[in-house]
C-alpha cells in the first residue's frame, strides 16, 4: 500500500469517527414547538394534545422531529432503523408542565428523565402515556395520584410503545386534570 492510500484509508477512518462518534457532536439545544409543528407518525399539530411531547434531533438536520406524545418518540428510538443518527432526544417535564398544553416545556433530556408508563393518564390522541419527570419526587408524586410505575428508557416495553392503542371507555381518563 502506498503512503497515499495509506493516508486516505486513515482519514476516511477518522473522519467518520468524527462524524458518528456521539461524544464528538455537538448537542443541540432544546427547539420550541410551535403550532405549525406536526407530529412526526401522525402528521397532525405536535402541539394539539394533552400530555407530554418529544423531540428528536437528527444529525445534519437543522430542525428536530416534533412527537404528540413521548411515547411515540421512545417507539421511534427503538425502531432499528430509526435510531443511528439521533443526537439529542429533549421531553416534556410533566412535573412543571400543565398537562393539557404542555407544549412549551421546560424540556429535559430523556435520557436523564425518570420515565413512568401504565397509569391512568393518557397522552396523545388517548394512548397510554410515557411520562418524564425532571425529578424523582414529582414522578412519585404522579404515580400517587395516577398509578403507574418507573422505568428506564431501555427497559420500555416495545410493545408498550409500539403495540395497538385501545381506547378507554371513560373519556375523562384522557383529561384527568
């Protein structure tokens, strides 16, 4: 191999070790949702539903892709083929958000989020909700008032995120305030 080629094949390594090395990127800061913002499965205003929203920041994008409701985004990052460029994934604070408008945050990484699925509260659209908590007593909190129980973004069950969503009889369960 020639000193050429030689130097070539190092760069190209190293060039993309810079480009997929998630150390090296740089995070983005939180977006704010706007009403024009859709949701990113549905197609319908991120902004429209009750219950805590998502965005995921993809790298060479400039703008994030918005979620009506966070368990969408965690189905989005368990999909294999969704999930190899993600540089930053920002959720809904529901221990400072209003649950009907949550919209404007304050947004957390959901990676340091305490996460609780299976309560009574429901999210967009009337799915079962993730619900992301910047602290663990408000998360406490929450599941006193609502039930549910803690999890960690690894061990959401997939089909939790991205199984069938059966609406309940009780409407009220999609606006418990």
């Amino acid at each position: 191999m020639n000193k050429f080629t030689s130097l070539l094949f190092i760069s190209s390594g190293l060039l993309l070790a810079g480009c997929f090395g998630s150390e090296d990127i740089k995070k983005p800061d939180p977006a704010t949702l706007t009403s024009e913002d859709q949701s990113y499965f549905c197609g319908m205003t991120a902004a429209g539903h009750p219950g805590p929203k998502a965005q995921i920041h993809i790298l060479g994008q400039s703008v994030p892709i918005w979620f009506a409701a966070t368990r969408d985004a965690v189905g989005y990052m368990k999909l294999p083929d969704e999930n190899n460029e993600i540089t930053a994934v920002y959720v809904t604070d529901m221990g400072k958000a209003n649950w009907q408008s949550p919209e404007s945050g304050p947004w957390i990484d959901i990676k340091k989020a305490t996460l609780v699925i299976e309560s009574k509260r429901r999210g967009g659209m009337g799915a079962p909700a993730v619900v992301p908590f910047a602290e663990q007593a408000a998360a406490e909190s929450f599941i006193s008032d609502y039930g549910g129980k803690v999890v960690s973004l690894d061990d959401i069950p997939i089909d939790y995120v991205l199984g069938m969503v059966e609406i309940p009889d009780n409407p009220a369960l999609s606006t418990v305030q």
